[in-house]
C-alpha cells in the first residue's frame, strides 16, 4: 500500500495520513493494535507491553472527514 494518491473509498476524495494519539504523563505517543482479547489491569485500564503492540495509522478524507486505520512498523514515530 503506497500512502500517496490514496483516494477514500466513500467519495473518493483524497486521504491524508495521520496518527492516532494516546496521551499519557504528559507524552504523546503512536497508538497500537493489540492482538486478543484486553485484559484489565489492577490498577487502571488494561494490561499489555508497548513492544507487543503494532502502532496504528490513519488516513483522513479531506473531502468528508471517512478515517480508515491500517496497523504496521512503518507508522511507529521516528
């Protein structure tokens, strides 16, 4: 999948990338794809390890705001 000359699927309007955000102690960080069920943590949210997670990017339509999300290393912050 080539991120240039994406068209969006709904309207055919074109597709910008993008991230999405987990913020947390005041850092901003690429969410991930866990793979399974969550498991809930003891103290809040849910368990699992940064390194098992594949981080998610995400393309916009400029034309009608469609998000669709793709899971892969090539999207991990750099």
């Amino acid at each position: 999948m080539s991120d240039e000359g994406l068209q969006c699927p709904k309207c055919k309007g074109e597709m910008i990338q993008g991230f999405v955000g987990d913020q947390s102690d005041g850092n901003l960080y690429v969410a991930g794809w866990h793979a399974g069920q969550p498991k809930k943590s003891f103290w809040f949210g849910a368990k699992s390890g940064h390194s098992e997670a594949l981080p998610i990017g995400a393309f916009r339509c400029q034309k009608c705001g469609f998000l669709e999300f793709y899971s892969d290393r090539r999207f991990e912050a750099h």
